[in-house]
C-alpha cells in the first residue's frame, strides 16, 4: 500500500485510506489495477482537506478517512471534504 495516498488492492477487493501529511501540501496517485484504474488525490486548502478518488467500473471500494465513519463507494467519482 502507498501510505500517503492508501491504495490497497487485495483478494478483489479496494481499500482507499489516505494519509495526507500537511508537508507535502497534496498528493494524486494512481494504480492501474487488474481491475481498472484507481486514483487517491488530496490537498490541503485553508482548514480543511479535499480529498477525490475514482474507483473502476464493475468494483466499489471501501474509504477510510481520518475522522469519518467508513464509507463504501460504488464505481464513479467522489469528492470528500474534511474539516481540519
């Protein structure tokens, strides 16, 4: 898994859970997976962290956020915003 954008893929199935680190500013990875194309994007803008992610078709990915209850995601794209 890269920890600072928290894509793990195992057994078929998506974990995103990012580590954004306020150093670095923002952070967009992607993974081209067996499954399709997975990204984990975040930024970090004022009080507050934007987080985007897409998840391929056919598949859903459980997201993890600091501070958030789990969520899981069917295909598409998302945008998440924190409070810090």
């Amino acid at each position: 898994m890269d920890c600072a954008a928290g894509i793990l893929v195992n057994d078929g199935k998506i974990v995103i859970a990012p580590q954004p680190d306020q150093r670095l500013g923002y952070l967009h990875a992607s993974y081209d997976s067996p499954y399709g194309k997975i990204t984990s994007d975040w930024k970090y803008e004022k009080n507050r962290i934007v987080y985007t992610f897409e998840i391929p078709a056919n598949m859903t990915a459980t997201v993890r956020l600091e501070g958030c209850d789990p969520e899981t995601l069917k295909a598409g794209s998302y945008e998440r915003v924190v409070s810090l």
